[in-house]
C-alpha cells in the first residue's frame, strides 16, 4: 500500500484525540513530503543533521507540520535543533532542560519538551529511570526554568515480539504520568503520553497513550543503502 494508504488506514482506525506523529528516520524528503500530503501533521526525526537537511529539502512545506525530537538529542547539537523542533520529547534530566533553556533564551523561543522514561531500565537506552520520585523530582527543577515547559512524557518500552509483553511497561508509564498531571505544577501542562510505535501501538492506545510514533507501518520498510 502507498505512504497515503497507510497513513489513512490506521488515522480511521484510531481515535481523534491521538496524535500521530510519523518517525521519518532514514526516511527522504519525497518520502516525507508524501505523508504531509496524505494528512500527516507532526514529524518525528532521531538526528539533528537528518532533520536538518529534510526541512531544508522540504522549503515551505517543512512549515505545514509540527517537528519533533524523538532521538537523543546531543547537548552540542541544541543550537541547531532549536530552530527546527517545535518539541523536544527526550529530555532526561533537568541538566539537558538547563542546557536547552539557556540556548532557547538566545534566540528567545519557548520550548515544548517531554520527560523520556527509561520504562525498562534498559541500558542500551536514554532516559529517567522509572522511579517516581526521581522522576516528580526532575520535573518540579524543571518546572522552574524560563524558557523549557514540559508538556508530557515519552517512552518506548522494551521491544517485544508480542506487543502483549510491553503492556505493563506502558499501564506502569501511564500512572506515573497521571500522579505527575495530578500535582497541577506550574509551568507543567501534562497533556501528552508518547508510548507506542508501529509494533506496539494498539496496546498503547489501551493503555492510555494520547500519542503514538509511527514509522515502518506508515513509510514501508527502512532502505538504509
């Protein structure tokens, strides 16, 4: 099936209210710009050069979508992914939000960001530990910087082949986030739960996600030659 297929197939499967945002890494500017036309409103890219060179590629286009950081975003990669990203969903800890505020108060543009979880306590991946406290902590230091405002929090879970293995890993996600709405901080508008890619997103959705990343079920298989 095409990119536009795809995309409409799984939007008329889901409900309104979640957002899906098409993970376009490795993916080309026509690739890209075929989902923009087929409906796709928010853009996820892993690396900060990638997404350079594709909203360049892409000129006015790039504009008609939302951008979000959904890679570990390098502390010596902010300035040039400031004025590409319109969220940042990975930031783990309050001395990345430090880092990003005192750029983003150069170019004086406040930035949306997510808290990225480390559900699995995997060592391969970035992200807080999924410790409560720790992670109630991280955001209330936020909570207290200028120009950085979480909005949500984001995970990926372990990979599975039965997207049935990941479900508690998000049911676990989805309370700490709504113990952490609950607070009504300020400076802290939780309104985005980021679980969920093309092999898990259904349970997700179950499990409360309010946005989900998707990237082989909408492009095709990746062609990394």
């Amino acid at each position: 099936m095409s990119i536009k297929e795809n995309y409409e197939k799984i939007r008329n499967e889901i409900p309104d209210h979640i957002t899906i945002v098409a993970a376009a890494k490795a993916r080309t500017a026509e690739e890209i710009e075929k989902a923009i036309d087929s409906g796709v409103t928010d853009i996820g890219e892993n690396y900060v050069r990638e997404a350079e060179k594709i909203f360049q590629d892409l000129g006015e286009k790039a504009k008609l979508v939302k951008w979000h950081m959904i890679g570990y975003l390098q502390t010596n990669k902010i300035n040039k992914a400031l004025p590409i990203f319109d969220v940042i969903q990975t930031v783990e800890s309050a001395e990345k939000a430090r880092a990003i505020n005192k750029r983003a108060a150069h170019i004086n543009k406040e930035i949306p960001v997510y808290i990225e979880v480390n559900i699995g306590s995997e060592l391969s991946k970035s992200g807080i530990k999924p410790e409560y406290k720790l992670i109630e902590k991280v955001i209330r230091e936020i909570s207290k910087i200028e120009y950085v405002r979480v909005e949500g929090i984001m995970t990926m879970g372990p990979f599975a082949g039965n997207p049935e293995d990941v479900r508690p890993y998000f049911r676990k996600t989805k309370e700490i986030f709504d113990k952490i709405k609950a607070l009504n901080l300020n400076n802290v508008n939780m309104n985005t739960l980021s679980m969920g890619m093309s092999n898990s997103y259904k349970v997700a959705v179950e499990e409360g996600s309010t946005m989900i990343r998707l990237g082989t079920i909408i492009f095709g298989e990746r062609n990394y030659t």
